[in-house]
C-alpha cells in the first residue's frame, strides 16, 4: 500500500476523514493541507530531499478565502505537480462530477482515480486507493452514472462534420455549404440548427463552445 500520501482539502471535517480512511488502510505517513499552493511546495520540497510522495489526494474545488494563491483550484494544481512528478499517482476526492471535466482528467492521463463526494465516499476511496496501488484507473459509482448519462447521445457523422467545422471558427450559418462540398446529408441550416440544438440539450450544455470543448477533451473531434 502507498506509504507516503498528501492530501489537499479545504474543509477541515472532510481532510479528517480521509485520513482517518488512511489510518485503517495502515497509511501513517500523511501531510494535509488547505491550499494548493502549500500542496505544490510540500510535494516539490519532499522531492528535493529525496523523500517524494507517492500519491495526492485532492479536491477539485478550493473556496476563496482571500489568501493569495498562485494555484487556485485542484485542476491546476495536478497539471503542476504532474510536470514537476510525473510518476505521482493522483486521486481527485470532489462534489465535481461534470463528466467532461472527469473525462478530460482522465484522457489527459492527469488521474488515476477520481471518486465523487457521497454517501459512501469512504468505501470507495478504499476502493480507489487499492485500485490505484494495483496500477489500475477508479471512477466511483456516481461519476461512472454521471459520464454514463452524459454520453448518452450517439454522435452521428453529421454531427461530428458539424462541430468539427465549428472548432475550425466556421460559423454555424455558413455550415450547409460546407456539408453539401462534403457531400453529407441532411445538410440545411435547419438540419444543423436541430442537431446542436439535440446535442446541448442531451449533454446539457447551453453553448455551442461547450459542446466543442468536450468533443475535443474525449477525442471525438
């Protein structure tokens, strides 16, 4: 099991539990902390002395208390520690389910677990820990109902053709000409404007931009 653990929670009575779920797991080597700032330095000092973590645990969300930060949020803090131990294993502990965010984690090989804050949060951060440990990637039941749902929409060619025209800054009411050059059919701007009009409102996003974000962070584009 992971001897050296670190963990980055802003809520006192959550970084509690979590450590308590260590202790029973017989993990005694752990650091928590409130800040991503202070998470990045203790993980890049321990490092240095040779002595490096092998495994974060971190929220994804910080709330704002006024105290300078150069990193804000659980996000920017993995892509900096990633950069500085690319080999450190990760594990996001968050309310944060938006499966475009956990898929872009996990596709940019960012995680190697994620668990979402619930009822049984505990269970499956032992899960998660045994998982990872086993060089195995975990996703809690929630998220994996979350990405589940929100990739219920089967993407056709058509839509496909469509946002990919859009990331290439065509806009939307100059789509048809290109569709009909590609031969792909239905190709009229009624047609388009169904189709993304389907898309946001399946995977539940209110703009075109989100849409093309989320294509790209799951490679379908």
């Amino acid at each position: 099991m992971f001897k050296k653990v670190l963990i980055a929670e802003d809520h006192e009575i959550a970084n509690i539990s979590v450590q308590k779920t260590l202790l029973e797991l017989g993990i005694q080597n752990t650091k928590y902390v409130y800040y991503c700032d202070h998470a990045y330095t203790w993980l890049k000092n321990a490092l240095r002395d040779g002595e490096p973590y092998d495994l974060l645990i971190t929220d994804l969300i910080f709330e704002d208390d006024n105290t300078p930060q150069q990193l804000t949020g659980g996000i920017e803090l993995i892509r900096a520690v990633k950069e500085l131990q690319p080999d450190l294993k990760v594990i996001v502990l968050s309310s944060e389910s938006r499966s475009e965010v956990v898929d872009s984690l996990f596709n940019k090989k960012l995680v190697n677990g994620y668990v979402r804050k619930a009822r049984r949060d505990a269970q499956h951060l032992r899960e998660a820990l045994d998982a990872v440990y086993s060089l195995k990637s975990y996703q809690s039941p929630e998220v994996k109902e979350s990405i589940n749902e929100k990739n219920s929409h089967e993407f056709t060619n058509l839509d496909l053709n469509i946002i990919a025209l859009l990331a290439q800054g065509i806009q939307q009411k100059n789509i048809p000409s290109y569709l009909q050059q590609r031969d792909i059919k239905p190709s009229g701007l009624s047609s388009v404007e169904k189709r993304l009009n389907l898309m946001r409102e399946v995977m539940e996003f209110s703009k075109n931009e989100q849409l093309i974000a989320y294509c790209k962070d799951v490679g379908l584009i």
